[in-house]
C-alpha cells in the first residue's frame, strides 16, 4: 500500500473532534470525580448533565478513536519528514500508538468504573488521564517544534485535506 502524503478530510475532523471532546472532558472532570467521590461516601447522586456529558463525551472519543483506528488501517498515514531524526521518528510514532491506545482504554476504564463500581479501574482511569495529559502536550509540543524550529510544513498536514 502506497502511504498518503497527507491526511484525508475524515482523518482531519476526527483528530479534531476528538482533541476537543477530550478537552471537554478534562475541563468538566471535576463534576464526575465528585459523583465518583460522593458513590464512594455512600452519598447519593442527582443525575447531572455535566456527570451524563463526561460519560457520553467518553463512549463518543471510544467510538470515534475506533473509527480513526479503521480509517487509519485503511487508508494509513503520511510518513514522518523524510529529513527528521530516527530518534524524533521513533518517539512520534510511540507517542501515537500511546494517543491511539488511550482512546480506546480510557473510556473503557471511565464506563468500568462508573457502570460497574470498579475501584480498580477508577485509579487507572485516574493514572492514564495524567499519561493522556502529558502525551497530548508532548504531541502539542512536537507538532510547535515542527512549525516554528524545523519550519516544515508538518503541521498543514493536520489543516488542509490531502486533494
């Protein structure tokens, strides 16, 4: 299979909608960790659309990560910049597999918890929202360093549809 230069206009709108549904979903956090909280302290939870939005924002980045998972299998993905370090080659696509992975194990970890009162899977949701947190500012970081230090282009990848 021939790798694409770019990404196609599928690829682009889920990668988007996906970073800013998980920015809702780190934003508003703090309404389910107090449900979470209150369940443990045997104290009982008004249904809230802030606690309902964190659920359903969780299952829609499952459901839309698998399908940018298909997409990508399908289609694949352009190469690193031919002219970036093996080293820098290495840590983008781990960082990637990692974004990908946690797409999936997070909101599967958040419903395991939530739905079935795993304690287990509330502390590893806990732990992985801090590993998504810093993989995606260390995703933000290298896509800044490609535009502004490297200065090449990688970044229009992610804004303009490959024709």
């Amino acid at each position: 299979m021939t790798k694409p230069t770019g990404y196609s206009r599928t690829q682009i709108l889920l990668h988007w909608i996906i970073a800013a549904l998980m920015g809702a979903q780190f934003l508003f956090s703090d309404f389910i960790g107090e449900a979470w909280d209150n369940i443990e302290h045997g104290i009982e939870n008004a249904p809230t659309v802030l606690v309902a939005s964190h659920i359903f924002g969780g299952i829609a980045i499952l459901v839309l990560g698998l399908l940018r998972l298909t997409v990508r299998m399908k289609r694949g993905a352009p190469l690193p910049p031919e002219e970036e370090h093996p080293a820098l080659k290495k840590l983008a696509h781990l960082t990637h597999l990692a974004l990908y992975a946690l797409m999936i194990v997070l909101p599967i970890s958040g419903l395991t918890a939530w739905f079935g009162g795993v304690d287990l899977a509330a502390e590893g949701h806990e732990v992985l929202t801090s590993l998504l947190m810093i993989l995606v500012g260390a995703h933000i970081v290298g896509a800044l360093y490609h535009q502004f230090i490297l200065k090449n282009g990688l970044m229009m990848r992610m804004k303009s549809p490959e024709s």
